[in-house]
C-alpha cells in the first residue's frame, strides 16, 4: 500500500475550493515535487495532508505503518522567527515533542536522537548559537534537522530553498537528494523551480487551474504541461 | 534609610505587600516572551481592562472578595479573545479594542451610577494605576494571591517544552499531533489569572508593562528561550521589590514606580546590547 493516497480530494480556504477533485498517491522511497503558480493550491494542499486543515472532500489515507503524526515538516519561516531568541539545540529538540507523551521534559532518548539529527545536518558546532543569528541556509538546515526528530519516513517541504543563494540552494538541494537516496526518507517538496524538481524528483505533481498533471518525472518532461513550463524556464535561465 | 525601612517592616501589611508583589511579578514575568513572540501583546493589554471593567460590576454588586468574581469573568473573556482570534468575521485585535475599550466605559459608568464611595476618583484612580492596593490585601487576598502564584508557576514550568513548541512554531507543533488549541487557551488562563493578580500591584492599566517590559529587556541580551525566560523572572522581582521599596520610604505609588524601575532597566540592557 502507498505511504499517502489522495483520493478524489477538494481543498481550498473556508468554503472556497481552489482544487476540486485532485487524486494522486506517494509511495515510499518517493521524492515528490508539487510546482505550480502562486496561488494555485500548493502551500494548501500540503496544509491539508499535514491535517493542518480539513480536506472539503475526498480522502487521504495514510498506509506503509505511516502513522498521521509521524510526519516531518519543514515550513516556510515565520516573521515570529527572525527574532525568536532561542538556540539551535533548543529549537531541533523541540522537534522531538511528540515523542514526549504525558512527560514534561525530554529524556535521555530524545536528546540523543536531537544530536543525532544534528550531527547529520552539519550543525553540531552551531548547537549552542542563537537561531536568529544564522545564515539563511544554516536556519533551514535547524529546521531540517527538527523536521528529522520527527520522522524517519516521511518529511514535507514548503520550499525549502526560497531566498538562499545559488551555492547554498545546490548545497540544500544535495543534502535533500542524500536523505532521499541515502536514508530512504520520502520527501514532498513544494518549488518554484522547475528546473531543479525535474532534475531530482523521482515525481512531479504539478497544479495549475484546469492544469493538473500527476507522474514521474519523465513523463511530465514529456507532457504539454511540462513541455511548456520547462522550456518556458530554461529560456528565461539560459 | 535602612532604618526606615526596618521600621516599615514592623508592619504584617508591608510584609505581606512584598511577598505578594515579588511573587506576582515572578508569574507576570514567565508568559512575558511568549505573549511578545506571539503577538499576544495586545490580548493582555485587552483582559486589563475587562478585569477593571469586572471589578466595577463587583464594586456595584458589594461582593466583598472580589478577586472571586473577576477572576471567573477574566478567563472567559481570554477564552472568547482567543477563539474570536482566530475565525469570526470581525478581525482579532479590532475584537480585543472592543471588548478593552467597551469594558473600560462600561465599567467606570457603573461605578458613577452606583458608587457608594465618597471618594469616586480616588477609587477609580487606585483601580487604574494600582496605588496603594497591595498595602491593603486581607489576609485571605494574601493567601489567595500566593497560591495562585505559585499555581501558575509550576503549570509553567511543567509545560515549559509545550509552550516553547506552541510559542516558536505553532504549525510545526500541530502537524506532529501536539494539541496546539488546547495550549494556547492554558496559555490564555494563565494570562488571565496573572491580570488579575498582578492588578493589586500595579493596577490595570499598567499590567502589560509589567508582564512585557521584562521580557524585552532580557531578548536585548540573552540568546537561548531558557535564559532569557530565566532573566526576565530574575529582572521582574528585582524591579518590584525595588519599586516596591522606593514606592514605601519615598511615598509615590507603587504601581508606577515598578513600571519606571522595569523602564529603567530596559534602557540599561538595550545600552549592554549596543557594548557587546
């Protein structure tokens, strides 16, 4: 069974749906990209799998062992925390809340499993440095790192390298790609840049109006959609 | 000056006051960070004036204890602030200037209607800027006050991690199942309880002073959510007992004095900031 299957789903905000009927369904070891415009549904439809929202119709099913909260999520910053005073060990080890249960602190088990995650993003050095005071490309390695306290299967992105610089986006994106390839974590990732979701995902959801295109990568190289979008970009990049 | 103060301490009612006052401003200090972070400044600053508004309803309606009564009314305004924030049609801080303003006019009108005092400003006045009115807690206002001090502090420190989840990243939080709803209206309660404290200190207009000025003077230096929490608890005290004792030997009100010590203090950090 898929670790998450959509079916016949309609999201939107209050009672206005932005997408109606939309199906699709991620396995696991998947690296998924949704692209799309501003305001076609993709920051949505990612609330709406996370259970941030309520789908206004249709289905997700969550299958694989996946459990709802066993879900890792990197969102797109907040303004509350650009000037949050807090450390990096403080914040990748809130990421561990829902291991808690009824305790009110963190054991021996989550700090460990809080290290570990930093070890793996690099940023063991940085640990007892404020939040605030980081690069852009070292915040979302935190966030990252946080997102992995969460899960081994599963981590949603909203995207993940909106305002880094070029090196540091290529930076992101390889380090994204090892913990698809190397660890097995599935990934969904929201992106602006089509160029890149071709390049790494293994599928690529793209949502657009009438527009709606599920498959993997190759096919949607090969479809109109794609076609025109990929072409479009690469003329404007090249 | 020792002397004097030696002297005020002869009486049970000045000891009672810095008891009371140290651990009042202990608790308004702790929901400081997360009410600046969160944006929830403005709500605090609303339940003040509801609170006043409530005590003129006790005032006219002769309860005695009447903490008993504002308390009650205080949360379910914070309960109503909250969850009106989030979904009705009219926006969460015009709401918050409805219900703070409303509460303030209505409240004084009652208190003109049907004062039984003979002294209506001065009353008013004690009501709004706290004056004397930690001087003259009963003794069973003292043991209440303490209990629910120490009340709000254990639930802090108990839901410490929850609050700094729900205080730094609320989808984040809610996305792996912690019940942020449920968090955020603690958060409220709590708040609402230490209003309502903290107005026999430093009266209701001046409470969000009490309860942000620490913490912002603390954000300019410390850089972990532990210390600053920690210093802006430290800082609170400090500046209450401090304003309580100038407010004693100089005879100015006590309120207003705290709030310039704790104003003090932030020029004072924001000039550490600026050394470092």
């Amino acid at each position: 069974m898929a670790l998450i299957t959509c079916r016949d789903l309609t999201f939107g905000y209050e009672s206005h749906a932005i997408l109606e009927h939309l199906s699709f369904q991620v396995n696991a070891g998947d690296y998924l990209c949704i692209v799309g415009e501003n305001g076609s549904g993709k920051s949505t439809l990612m609330r709406t799998v996370l259970g941030l929202q309520k789908p206004m119709g249709g289905t997700i099913a969550f299958g694989d062992g996946l459990v709802e909260n066993e879900i890792g999520y990197l969102p797109q910053q907040t303004a509350i925390q650009k000037d949050f005073p807090a450390t990096v060990w403080e914040i990748v080890l809130s990421g561990c809340q829902a291991h808690m249960g009824r305790r009110a602190f963190y054991g021996r088990a989550e700090k460990a499993l809080a290290a570990q995650n930093l070890e793996r993003m690099g940023m063991t050095a940085c640990r007892r440095r404020c939040y605030r005071e980081l690069s852009g490309g070292q915040q979302q390695r935190v966030l990252l790192a946080r997102a992995l306290c969460a899960t081994r299967k599963l981590l949603l992105m909203d995207e993940p390298v909106s305002g880094l610089d070029p090196r540091v986006t290529a930076e992101m994106y390889d380090l994204i790609e090892q913990l698809n390839r190397r660890d097995g974590v599935t990934i969904i990732m929201i992106s602006h840049d089509i160029q890149a979701a071709v390049r790494y995902a293994s599928h690529i959801l793209h949502l657009g109006g009438a527009e709606v295109f599920f498959g993997n990568a190759e096919q949607y190289r090969n479809s109109d959609v794609g076609r025109r979008f990929d072409v479009a970009e690469g003329g404007v990049r090249a | 000056m020792i002397q004097t103060i030696s002297q005020y301490f002869q009486f049970p009612f000045v000891r009672y006051a810095l008891v009371v006052g140290t651990l009042i401003a202990l608790c308004s200090s702790l929901l400081g960070v997360t009410l600046v972070l969160k944006r929830f400044s403005f709500i605090g600053d609303g339940l003040s004036h509801v609170a006043f508004g409530a005590m003129a309803i006790a005032g006219v309606l002769r309860i005695t204890n009447d903490m008993l009564f504002v308390m009650p009314v205080t949360i379910l305004c914070a309960v109503l602030l909250l969850r009106t924030g989030r979904n009705a049609k009219i926006k969460g801080d015009a709401a918050v200037a409805m219900i703070s303003v409303g509460a303030l006019a209505i409240g004084y009108l009652l208190l003109n209607l049907f004062s039984t005092s003979s002294n209506l400003s001065g009353d008013v006045c004690s009501t709004l800027f706290g004056s004397t009115s930690i001087l003259t807690l009963t003794q069973a206002e003292v043991w209440l006050c303490a209990v629910l001090s120490v009340l709000v502090v254990a639930l802090f420190i108990f839901f410490y991690n929850r609050i700094f989840a729900v205080t730094f990243d609320e989808d984040f939080a809610r996305a792996v199942g912690t019940r942020v709803e449920a968090y955020n209206l603690l958060i409220a309660v709590v708040i609402a309880v230490i209003i309502v404290l903290a107005m026999n200190l430093v009266g209701s207009l001046l409470i969000s002073a009490l309860i942000i000025f620490p913490a912002l003077s603390a954000m300019r230096v410390f850089r972990s959510f532990l210390s600053v929490t920690v210093c802006s608890a430290a800082l609170s005290v400090a500046c209450a007992l401090a304003g309580m004792l100038i407010a004693i030997v100089g005879g100015t009100p006590v309120g207003s004095t705290i709030v310039a010590v704790d104003i003090l203090v932030f020029f004072v950090f924001c000039g550490i900031e600026q050394f470092r």
